[in-house]
C-alpha cells in the first residue's frame, strides 16, 4: 500500500532522517518506536508532505507522490493526526469534520461511520472543539483525518494526554480500521504496551534511521521494550 524507499530530509545543516526505507501491507498496523528526537515525527511529516525531503521516494497504491503537496497526498488516500491533535478549537465538531473534506469536492458528505466509531461526536455536534476534553479532541482529530477515506492513516502519539478508557477505545478503532476495514496504519507510539499491543509490524529508529524491525509478536523475543531504554 505504501512504500518508502531510502528517504532523507535535512533541517538546515542537520541530517534528520537517513536513508529509511519500508512497506507497508494493506489492513496492518505499523508500530514506529523510539527515544525522542530520532525523527519519528518528522518521518511522518516527510510522508504527509509537511516538509520536504532531500532524497528518496514514497509510492502510494502504485502511484509516486513524493513531489505532491498534503492537500494532493489526502486526495491520493493519506490520512494524517499530528501529533498535539491540532483541531480547530473556535469550530464546532460538525466544522471540524468538515475540514477534513476540504481536499475533496464540495458535495462530498461525511460518512455516517464517523459516528459510529467515535459515539462521543454524535452527541457533541454543535459544541465548540476547544471545549472538548484531551481525549474527545483525540477522537475527533481521527475522525477528522478518515473524513475523505483514506487508504493510509497516519497517527502520531494519539496516547499522549489521554485518559486511559479512551485510549482503549482508540486502540479498538484502530485495530477496527486496520483488520475490518484493510486500511494501513501508521502509529508513532510511545507507550510501549500500547503499541505491542497493536503491532503487527514494528520498526524501531535511532538517530534517523531504523535499527530494528520485526513482527508485532515478536517484539517482546527481539527485546525492543530494552533498546527503548537504552
């Protein structure tokens, strides 16, 4: 569904991203781990086209988007929750998931799934996001990214600051998405339960480039939970 191959991206003078190259399946979970700072986030960024990259190719279902912008990268079928969730907090949740279309034409309607997946929107149409909690604005920033159906969603950290009855909640949309609907999942993680969890493949970076990748079930054996630590 979605391959990479031998990505770079510089900052500046700095080096961030070296060389990294994967694939991923359709209807799979991809677990990406690490210490802060190794890139992960920018990885995701590189991929969503929020920041250019130096070297190396991203095909999607076939297709080169590499020189697309984010706005032609939605329409070819990638989804993206940043990190900090970025939702509008003057909009309502209906304003809100109505931005998620803005790439697509004009009478394209929400999906009624979107509902179904995260109940909590439903009953919460009208209210402004910025009055949401942590974790009803989590839910609503995915449901913003799946607005136009994608084939690849990207999540980066949707753990963080969240409750943990919501985040059991997001992990059950996630694995819904992923081994019900064949969506490819991206899920930059930090929680390391969370993540083994999910995983169907992982990949583990350090210093921009990846050092270890395997099976989800086979993270525990490959001892990624003491690299971490490292």
């Amino acid at each position: 569904m979605l391959k990479v191959d031998d990505l770079h991206q510089h900052y500046g003078g700095s080096h961030i991203l070296r060389g990294l190259s994967f694939a991923l399946q359709p209807g799979e979970i991809t677990v990406i781990l690490g210490r802060n700072g190794v890139g992960k986030t920018t990885l995701l960024k590189s991929l969503m086209g929020v920041v250019t990259t130096s070297r190396g190719s991203i095909t999607l279902a076939g297709s080169d988007i590499t020189k697309l912008r984010s706005h032609q990268r939605v329409r070819a079928g990638l989804g993206y929750v940043p990190q900090g969730r970025e939702i509008f907090g003057r909009l309502t949740v209906m304003e809100n998931l109505q931005m998620g279309l803005a790439s697509q034409p004009a009478s394209t309607p929400l999906p009624p799934e979107l509902f179904q997946l995260f109940p909590v929107l439903d009953q919460m149409r009208g209210r402004r996001g910025g009055d949401l909690s942590g974790g009803q604005q989590q839910q609503l920033a995915i449901a913003r990214a799946l607005a136009p159906g994608p084939k690849v969603l990207l999540l980066d950290e949707p753990t963080e600051g969240i409750q943990p009855n919501v985040i059991q909640d997001i992990g059950r949309v996630i694995k819904h998405l992923a081994h019900d609907k064949g969506l490819s999942v991206v899920l930059v993680e930090q929680f390391y339960d969370f993540a083994a969890e999910l995983a169907d493949q992982y990949l583990l970076m350090q210093r921009g480039e990846i050092v270890m990748c395997g099976r989800g079930k086979d993270m525990a054996a490959d001892g990624v939970r003491e690299r971490l630590a490292i």
